[in-house]
C-alpha cells in the first residue's frame, strides 16, 4: 500500500490523504483519495488507470508519504474511510 498527501500539509492534522492499495493477484489498483472539500477519487482500476491517478494528485502537489508520517498520523484504510463518511 502506498499514501500519499499534500506536499505541505501537516500530516498530523490533514483530511486529504490517498492510498493506493495494489491486488497483485488480480492485477488491480484500489484507489481512495479525499483531495478537498466534498471532492473524493474511490474506485477500484488497472496499474495504468491508477498511474493516472497518482500523476494527477502530483500535478497537484501531493507527494508519496513517508511510513512514518502514516504512523505518525495514526492513518489507515478504516481511518480514511470514516473521514470520507464525515
């Protein structure tokens, strides 16, 4: 699993944050990005499709999270995934 965030963001505060979660045995992509205010990228793609994504987020200015942002912030599938609900 890879995540990304806004290149300056206070980790430990941000709401936008995108993992991408890759099904070697299927060769799919999980994708799940909030990227602002009610703006959120969930779908399920190929390699080349979530190429796509992640390009986009870094013409936005996100970069890869470190493991220890993620840690840091306390952030995971479930975490993201209730922030999204909010």
């Amino acid at each position: 699993m890879f995540w990304m965030l806004p290149k300056n963001a206070d980790h430990t505060h941000t709401m936008c944050w995108a993992y991408f979660d890759v099904d070697h045995s299927r060769d799919l992509v999980t994708v799940h990005a909030l990227i602002g205010a009610g703006k959120e990228i969930f779908h399920t793609v190929s390699r080349e499709e979530a190429r796509e994504d992640w390009n986009y987020l870094v013409s936005r200015g996100w970069v890869r999270a470190t493991d220890a942002q993620v840690k840091e912030a306390k952030m995971d599938r479930r975490t993201l995934d209730l922030l999204a609900k909010d």
